[in-house]
C-alpha cells in the first residue's frame, strides 16, 4: 500500500528544547521532593503504599509478600499436614 502524500515534517525548534529541559527539571526536582518526603525507604516496590493502591485499581487485586505466597501454596498442596 503506497503512501499518497509525503509524510508530515516536523521541526524541532530551539524553544521547544528549551521547554524540554525545563519540564524535565521540575520532574527530577518533585521527584527528589517526593523522595525526600517519604523517608527514603522501599524506592516504589510491591510493599510500597503508592504502587499498591495504583497495582489494585488496576486489576483489583493487592499484592502480597513472598513469605505469604508461599504460605498460601503450602496450604493449598497441604505442606505441613500430619498424615
């Protein structure tokens, strides 16, 4: 399938670089904020507050710890059971 027209141009100009530069800039800088006022602690993991309340809006599950999991799948084959 052939193109009928050439592709769009679009220039890059001086101004819109600066701009870049300067969005970017305040990112880091609230990023550094954000980072700071939390204590400099889990760095965004599963057992982070933030990450788990966007991860459980999103699919409606929570996140749980690697010793919970594996306790769930021990109960599930019945690990531990006398018998």
């Amino acid at each position: 399938m052939a193109l009928r027209r050439p592709p769009t141009r679009v220039e890059l100009k001086a101004d819109d670089i600066v701009e870049y530069e300067q969005i970017m800039s305040e990112r880091q800088l609230a990023a550094e904020d954000a980072a700071a006022t939390k204590g400099g602690g889990s760095g965004g993991g599963p057992n982070d507050s933030a990450y788990s309340g966007a991860y459980s809006s999103k699919t409606g599950k929570t996140p749980t710890s690697a010793a919970k999991r594996k306790a769930n799948i021990a109960e599930r084959i019945g690990a531990g059971r006398a018998g």
